[in-house]
C-alpha cells in the first residue's frame, strides 16, 4: 500500500492555526492527538508516505516539522498551481512517487474534505478514505464521488486499515 495524506484537519487541527496574517504562513499549530507517531509508525512499517495538501509549502514544513524525514514525496498547491479535487495534484504525487496506474489500486488517500480529498481520490481512481474527526466542514456528499470508500474515526486506527486493505 502507498499513503497520500492531507494536512489540515487530518493530521493538524486548524483550530489552532496561528498565522500574522490571514492567509499567511502557518506560524504554530498543533497535530490531533497520536497523529505524529501514526505517521511514525507507517513510515517506520515501510509504507510510503506522500503529503498531497491544499497550502503553502512553508505551513506544512512549521505543521510536520520533526515529521517531515516520514514523508516520501511533498505535494503542495503552491508548488503544483492548483488545488485539490484538481488530478493535477494526485498526478504530481503519482509522478513524485515513482508511481504507474498499475499501483493505484494500493493507493489510499486520507482526508478531511469531501468535495477536495475524497471526490479528487474517487475521480482519479484510488481509494478514498475520509479522516471524519474534525467538525469544520460539511462532510455530507452531495454527489456520488463525493462518497468516500472508507471511513477513519481516529487517526490512530489508520495502519489497522492500511493492515486490513492489505
Ligand atoms: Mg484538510
């Protein structure tokens, strides 16, 4: 299996977020509680691990600093030019990763938002899992892609999946 994760309000609670100015750099935030060592842990499982996030590149190194060594590949909309559901951000991880369409069935991608992660996942066909755990925004699909595959109540049940879809 082959990890593409999301950040904000899968592996970092944004309601902690500090930044000088709106839209600016992340200064400070803090992770959900065991989302470092799940991370460390599904490196460590040898599992490759793709950062595939809607921001910019010097939040996620502030977010995941101390992380950033569990990371394969690091795909941001800053780098990339376009956002999430956009395939030009899951193609950039293809591409970072080494990766073929013959291996997108052993890719997941974890995330918090249905229109951006989980329709993105779905349309580009790998598997959708939704990190359902943060209240910020509507996670009601609206459209059948929108639906995801699985679901993740607690980040900390995520190598149990990863185990399961195995
Ligand atoms: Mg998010």
């Amino acid at each position: 299996m082959i990890l593409f994760i999301d950040c904000g309000d899968t592996l970092c609670d944004e309601s902690t977020e500090v930044r000088l100015v709106p839209g600016g750099v992340v200064q400070k935030a803090s992770l959900f509680p065991g989302a470092a060592e799940t991370i460390e842990r599904i490196h460590a499982l040898g599992i490759p691990i793709c950062l595939v996030a809607d921001g910019l590149d010097a939040s996620f190194q502030v977010i995941l600093h101390g992380l950033t060594g569990c990371f394969d590949g690091w795909v941001t909309s800053e780098a990339v030019g376009a956002e999430k559901p956009s395939s030009l951000m899951f193609q950039t991880a293809m591409d970072v990763m080494g990766l073929s369409d013959a291996d997108k069935p052993h890719i997941l991608m974890v995330g918090n938002n249905v229109r951006k992660d989980i329709a993105g996942a779905n349309r580009f066909g790998i598997i959708s899992v939704l990190a359902d755990y943060s209240p910020r925004y509507d996670m009601t699909p609206l459209t059948p892609d929108e639906v995801p595959q699985y679901i993740l109540h607690d980040i900390r049940d995520l190598p149990e999946l990863i185990r399961i879809l195995e």
